[in-house]
C-alpha cells in the first residue's frame, strides 16, 4: 500500500516538474522576446502613452518576425483595448496560442478571446439597425421550421408502420367474379357484352321436357312470386341487340 502511494506521488511531482519546466521555457522564450527592439521601442512608446505608435511599431516586429510570439499577444490587446478591432484581436491572441502551447496564460488569453466576440457582435448589433429584431425573426422562423419537419417526419413514421387493411372475403368475391348484364329487373343475367360486339359463341341453354305433367306444373319462379324467364338457345353469330329484339321486341333493351 504504501509503495503504491509513493508511487503515486512521484508521478505527480514527476508531472508537476514537467508543467514547471514547461513554463519556465516559456518564461524564456518571452523574456527573449521583450529585448527584440521593435518590441522594446513599442513598449517605450506605452509608457509616453502613443498607442497607436506602439501598434505600428509591434505590427512591424511581426512583419519582419512572424513567428515572435509576444508581439503578437501585445498587439492582441491593443487591437481589443485601444482600437476596437476584435477581428484582428481575436486573431493573434490565437496566434499567440499557436506559438505557445504550453503557456501559463492560456486560460486567460481564452478568456480574452471569448469576451472579444462578444463585443465584436455587439458592435456590429450596434451598427445595423434592426439587426437584433430580424436575427430573433429568423430564429423563430428556424425554430418553426424545425418543428414543422419534425412533425412532417412523425407522420411519415407512423403512416409507414401502419398495416394495409386487406380486402374482406365478400370484397374479394365481388371483384373476382365475372361482370354480368341483368337482361331485366328480376330476371337471370347474361354475360356483358358490347351492343354491336363479337357473336357469341354457340352454346346450349338446357330446355326442360315440355310434357303434360309439365306443362301443368308452375313454373318455380311464379312460386316464388317472380316472372317465369324466357329460355332461349344462343346461336353462333347471336348479339345482345339481336337477343333482345328477339326477347323483348326491342333491340335497344339489353
């Protein structure tokens, strides 16, 4: 146990060294860099109060040094304190960042960074009219919109996952069976064809026996309180119009 807690000590001096030596490379690095002489004149240049030479001046140390990190973090903050320009601040306090990973001032300068985009927004809020009211109207537009496709996509889900109904058996009879032409009301139905359509084909009607017994007998149909129907054997060359001129005395009565 107590070798584990040894263990875990050193690895956090072992860390804690690491960071320490970190920063104090970066110390260096810095401290090198405040001797480069246009950042020395710049500085100079702050304590008689002539930001603005202090800026031209930082800007030209980057031009011939691009990569001299502390005139980057210095002209950052002259950009955001003195002239406003938090584009140009945001860009080389990040800059600066780039070059110094490893810096103890990191979470400050982030913070920096952040309050540099909000007041960039706000001034640029500030100098459009109207801008805060058509941003908040496009937000609720964005908002209604996406409301409105996530309604549209609850529907589709649920008409997806619903079941097809499927056909009741007498549905499915009634469209199964052939299609038929009643020649008269209560009377059998024959098959449907066009008036001046193909003959028919040549089939046989069964007749009954006409004996005397039968022709006493009442036909079922009158029984039943129905017309008797008429019985007739088609012939090849047969038509509605033709069958019902015969029947009915009528052509058109089909």
């Amino acid at each position: 146990m107590v070798s584990k807690v040894n263990a875990w000590i050193m690895a956090v001096a072992l860390v804690v060294g690491l960071l320490a030596g970190c920063t104090s490379q970066v110390q260096e690095q810095d401290a090198l860099e405040f001797n480069y002489p246009a950042i020395r004149k710049a500085r100079a240049k702050l304590r008689e109060g002539d930001k603005q030479s202090a800026l031209a001046l930082l800007n030209r140390a980057i031009d011939e040094k691009p990569k001299l990190a502390q005139a980057h973090l210095e002209v950052a903050q002259l950009y955001d304190d003195y002239d406003r320009n938090y584009v140009r601040a945001i860009y080389h306090y990040e800059r600066y960042l780039e070059l110094r990973p490893q810096t103890e001032k990191r979470e400050m300068i982030e913070g920096l960074i952040r309050k540099a985009r909000i007041a960039f927004v706000a001034s640029v809020a500030g100098q459009v009219p109207g801008l805060d009211k058509q941003v908040q109207a496009l937000k609720k537009d964005n908002d209604r919109l996406k409301q409105d496709l996530r309604q549209v996509r609850e529907n589709l889900a649920r008409r997806i996952a619903a079941p097809v109904p499927s056909a009741s058996p007498r549905s499915a009879a009634r469209l199964s069976s052939p299609k038929s032409v009643a020649l008269r009301s209560g009377e059998p139905a024959m098959p449907s064809l066009a008036a001046d359509g193909p003959p028919i084909a040549e089939s046989a009607i069964a007749e009954p026996a006409m004996g005397p017994a039968a022709a006493d007998a009442k036909p079922t149909s009158v029984l039943a309180g129905k017309p008797a129907g008429t019985q007739y054997r088609v012939q090849r060359g047969d038509t509605l119009s033709a069958l019902a001129a015969r029947v009915y005395h009528n052509p058109r009565k089909w």
